[in-house]
C-alpha cells in the first residue's frame, strides 16, 4: 500500500534526478566545447579570423553528419560544435526522462503534454514548418 509520503519521495527524487540530469549535462558539454576550443586553438596556432563578414557556405561543420565525423577527426571546431549540440540536447534529454517518469506514475495527462512538446522541439530542429 502507497503512502501519502512515499509518493511524495518519488516526487522529489525524480526532482532530484532531473536537476542532476540538468547540471551534468551543462558541464559536460561545457568541457567538451572547452577542450574543442584548446584543440582548436593549437591546430589553428593564433590565426586571425575575420568576423566581419559571415560566410556560412565555408562552414565544413554544417550537418550533424559532418560534426560526427569532424569529432572523429578532431578538428577543434566541430568538437566545439559537438559540445553545443550537447548543451541542446539536455533539455531535450530531460524531457524525455520526464515523459517515462509520468508514465511510470500512469500521469497520461503529462504524458501527452510532454509528447506534444517533444514533437514541437523536433519540428523546429528539423527547419520548422515553413522550409
């Protein structure tokens, strides 16, 4: 038989899971987009890049494909890039984890809520509705 505290113990320890799931992905991606930067910087040995003009079709990291392969490679720049895409992940991660954490509850209200938001997240990843 369920306790009204025991409930309230799961709650906080899923709580505690998501905000742990959170802050580990901000620092791992922030140390993969720092050691990125320092690989970077040492393949590039102090080259001024001009920012004044933005050409994103001399971009070689453009697709996730490219960025994987770049990791492989370790180019500084698609590590970097890796790092970001990690940092936008991990919402995206806690999302996830939150849907199954309602299902396990049989919450089906947040489920569907959370699915929808999964899907509007994945749409907008994919160029949106108007390309």
């Amino acid at each position: 038989m369920n306790t009204p505290g025991k409930e309230n113990l799961n709650d906080k320890d899923i709580q505690v899971i998501l905000g742990t799931l959170l802050r580990a992905g901000v620092i791992i991606s922030m140390s993969i987009v720092l050691i990125g930067g320092a690989i970077f910087l040492v393949h590039n040995k102090g080259a001024i890049t001009d920012y004044k003009v933005f050409k994103p079709e001399l971009s070689k990291f453009s697709s996730i494909n490219a960025i994987f392969k770049g990791v492989l490679t370790f180019h500084g720049d698609a590590i970097v890039q890796f790092g970001i895409l990690m940092l936008i992940f991990t919402p995206i991660a806690r999302i996830v984890f939150a849907i199954f954490s309602f299902l396990i509850e049989r919450d089906y209200l947040y489920v569907l809520i959370g699915l929808i938001i999964l899907a509007i997240i994945t749409v907008s990843l994919n160029g949106g509705l108007a390309h």
